[in-house]
C-alpha cells in the first residue's frame, strides 16, 4: 500500500463512504482495533452492518499494523434491547398494580 495521490478515493465502506485514506489515517493516528476505528469513522455501522467493509479494514489493519487478521479485535454485537413489562419493574418496588390485587377504588 503506497502513498501515492489518489485521483480517485478508494472507497472502502459504501454504507457510510469512508475511503481507504480514512482508514489509513486513522490507524496512523493510534487506531490499532476494529472497534476504535468503527466509533471514530462509522464504518460498519450502515444498513450492511459491516458485510462488505469489516472483512477489507480487517486486511487493511493486519497489512499496516503487521498482525495476523484473527488478533483484530472484532467488535462485539450487543444485544437488542428487550422490552419487559412495566409491572415487572413495579414488583421490586413493592407498588399494586392495578388488575394485580390492588384496590381499583383507592
Ligand atoms: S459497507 Fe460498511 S456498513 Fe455497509
């Protein structure tokens, strides 16, 4: 990977149009794993979620830092947010619930 100027900007995540010189640059400033680079360019956070420009910034990183690919970090998936009912969250705080043995007329 040289450092020639580039006419055209290689394009390396298309859901968020991060280029290869974002990469690069941000790697060159201390990025050394995928989740820094992923909060600090968005890359991997599009409708994708990371399909196509995860598997090219992990080559980019290995080449540049001189790693194997599998110690990049890989940012971890979180959870969707599950919603639970409210009443549950109202039992630890010993409050009647109406319809639950509660007085409807108090
Ligand atoms: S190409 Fe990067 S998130 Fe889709």
């Amino acid at each position: 990977m040289g450092e020639e100027v580039r006419k055209h900007p290689i394009i390396i995540c298309r859901c968020r149009d991060v280029t290869l010189d974002d990469v690069l640059k941000a790697i060159d400033e201390g990025c050394e794993d995928l989740e820094c680079i992923k909060r600090r360019l968005g890359l991997g956070m599009g409708p994708c979620q990371g399909r196509t420009c995860i598997p090219l910034v992990i080559g980019i990183m290995a080449r540049r830092l001189g790693k194997k690919p599998d110690e990049l970090l890989i940012p971890k998936p979180r959870a969707p947010v599950t919603p639970i009912p409210v009443s549950l969250l109202l039992k630890s705080v010993d409050v009647k619930v109406e319809g639950e043995g509660g007085d409807e007329n108090a």
